[in-house]
C-alpha cells in the first residue's frame, strides 16, 4: 500500500467573495467499500468555481460552508476501498493509475433506474458542494488527496491524455459530450452557431467541427480565444467587445445562412440575454441546446417563437460516467486535429489560489491549472 500521510491541504471556502483558506484535513484511514483514496495531480479551474466563491448560483443558502472548492481534477490512485479492482467501463485498476471521476449518484431512485438520467439524482452528492467538516472531508478538487464516493463512476485517463487536458475535459468536455449525445446527428450541410467562447465553447466548436458541419460560427470574447478557435478552424467568429449590438449579429448570422438562421445554437455563455438570442438566430425547424444558463437571473420571451419555428430546445446538466469516458476518448483521438493545450493558461500552486481565482473572475485566464503533485 502506498505511504499516505495523516492529513491534506485544501482550499476552503469559509465565506463567500473571501479568500479561501488553505487548511489541513484529516484523511480517511480506512475506506469504504467500492470509495478510492486518490493523490490528486492537477485540478483546472472552471467558471462555476468562480460562481460559488462569489455566492452568484443562487447556492448561498444550500451551500454548507466550509468547503473544499473544485470539481475538476485528476488523481492517481492511492488506496483502493474493498470490491474495486476496476475502473467504471471495466478496465483494470490498481494503485498509481491516473483517474477521472463523477459525482455520486444514489443509483436507486426514479432518476437513476427508470429514465436512466443519474445527472437529474435528487439524492446525487457533489464535489465542492459538501461539508469539508464531517467524514470524508475530502470531498473537492483543490485538494492534496480526494475520497471518490463509493457511487462515484471513474475512468482511468489513457497515457496519451495529460492530465492537465484530462481536468479539463473533466467538467466542461463532458458536459459538452453530453450536449451532443442529446442533439443527436449533426449534417454536413448544417450551421452551428456557438454561443460563449469559454473552454465549454471551444470544446463545442472542435466537437462541431469533427462532426464535419458546413459552418461553425463562434460568439464570444474576449479576443484570445476567438483566436484559439480560429486556429481550429472555426469558420466565423463574432467579437462581442466590436459588435455588441445583438441585432447587428442577428443580421450576420441570417446572412452566413442565406436568409434561414442557423440549423443549430449552442448555448454556453450564461450571459443574461442569450438565450432570446439564441432563439432568434435558429431557422424554423431548428435545434437549440441549452447548457450555459444556470445563473438566477429571467428574461423575456415570446414562447410563440418555439412553436411557430417549431423549434427543439434542450437542456443539459453535468455528465455521467459515459461522457467522462467519451471526453477522454475525444482527446485521445483527436490531439493532432486540435491543439487543446491552446485551452491552458497559467499554471499555480495550491497557496496560489486565490489569485487563479482572481485571474479567471477578470478574464484574464480561460483555464488555469492548480498543480497538486
């Protein structure tokens, strides 16, 4: 068995919008059976991360501070609990191998066994939304060690995966697998318009591009990674900063599809007046995949549009086991197309933290990356 010591380092959320606090924790010395112990390598840090050190998700009241913040993060296995000697797609698993892993859903309610969504779990448990108080206490990503839930699927990252991308796809390629696994077949004829050019939309514009679509329009800013994705090959992008007026980028997207609007929208902005937009830019019939708003605020809108385009809106929360998996398998297969480094930004320590927290609330990063080992 590998040495582990008594305790952590974490990163604690102990107040909304101050800084966090770097704190020792204790570590399980036994395990439960099917939990794994991991020694985390990196954890890259996503917007929501930035939401709930800031209190903006309306979690203010559910949040049960203190905790440990960060839910995407890579980790090699340290100890493993009784039954686990395989990863969740059946691949083996022994102590030193590199994982990713979900939430913790309860695998026995309506969610899990009927409709066979574990992302909808009334009963799911989440990293960074858990007391760091009571056992496990490591229970979130800017951590020195992780306990992975019993229920918690995992995946070994494969060698050709570093584990800097691995964190990444993580949370933002996962929910963005999950998006398209709901959207279904994407034509070649087709535009696919993007809304917010964050990791989410990147990852969106490079899976819309694999898919080989005629055209992949990019909204976002601020200019730095508009220019990622041009060098992916995204066909247009639009830089909010120079045409902020949403009627202009209408008119710009009607005429990228002769008069029809665009054949899909991706939202992953969280911006408060996307989503109206979004359903403007659609052509009747079209399809709009919804995976950025989940701030708390309300909009306008004709509900008639959706049903005189006849219009499919979806929505997408989180991912599950599968799309871990397929997000890994997508940057393995496809990192010669892809530059998905371009994506990393600045590289912190764990005592650092608040100033990557700081960077990414500015802009200033799209995703940095605390280095735990």
């Amino acid at each position: 068995m590998s040495s582990v010591p008594k305790s952590s380092r974490a990163a604690c959320l102990v107040a909304f919008g101050q800084p966090l606090e770097i704190r020792e924790l204790p570590i399980p010395e036994t395990l439960e059976p099917g939990a794994v112990l991991v020694r985390t390598e990196v954890a890259s840090i996503c917007g929501s991360d930035v939401h709930l050190w800031q209190g903006e998700v309306g979690v203010r009241d559910r949040l049960p501070l203190p905790v440990v913040l960060g839910h995407e993060m890579v980790g090699r296995v340290v100890r493993l609990g009784p039954g686990v000697s395989r990863d969740s797609v059946g691949q083996p698993l022994a102590e030193g191998d590199r994982i990713v892993w979900t939430h913790a859903s309860c695998g026995e309610c309506y969610a899990c066994t009927v409709t066979h969504q574990p992302t909808l779990c009334p009963r799911r448990r989440m990293y960074m939304f858990t007391s760091c108080q009571q056992p496990p206490y490591l229970v979130g990503g800017f951590a020195e060690y992780v306990y992975v839930w019993p229920t918690s699927g995992r995946v070994k990252v494969p060698d050709e995966v570093p584990s800097e991308l691995a964190s990444a796809a993580s949370c933002a390629l996962r929910t963005v697998v999950h998006g398209f696994d709901r959207l279904g077949r994407l034509e070649d004829y087709e535009t696919v318009v993007i809304q917010g050019a964050g990791p989410l939309g990147l990852f969106a514009a490079a899976m819309a591009l694999r898919a080989g679509v005629h055209q992949v329009i990019l909204i976002g800013a601020p200019a730095v990674r508009l220019e990622v994705a041009r060098q992916w090959g995204v066909t247009h992008t639009l830089d909010l900063d120079a045409m902020p007026d949403a009627r202009e980028r209408l008119r710009y997207i009607r005429a990228c599809t002769e008069g029809r609007g665009a054949d899909v929208v991706i939202e992953v902005s969280g911006g408060a007046t996307a989503f109206p937009e979004g359903v403007a830019m659609l052509r009747r019939g079209g399809r709009y995949l919804v995976i950025g708003q989940v701030g708390g605020h309300e909009v306008a809108l004709a509900p008639r549009l959706i049903v005189e385009k006849q219009l499919t809106v979806l929505g997408v929360m989180s991912g599950d086991v599968d799309h871990y998996y397929k997000a890994l398998q997508f940057l393995k297969h496809n990192r010669e197309r892809f530059r998905f480094e371009a994506l990393l930004s600045n590289r912190y320590r764990l005592e650092q933290i608040n100033e990557a927290l700081e960077a990414m609330r500015q802009w200033r990063e799209i995703k940095p990356v605390v280095v735990l080992a």
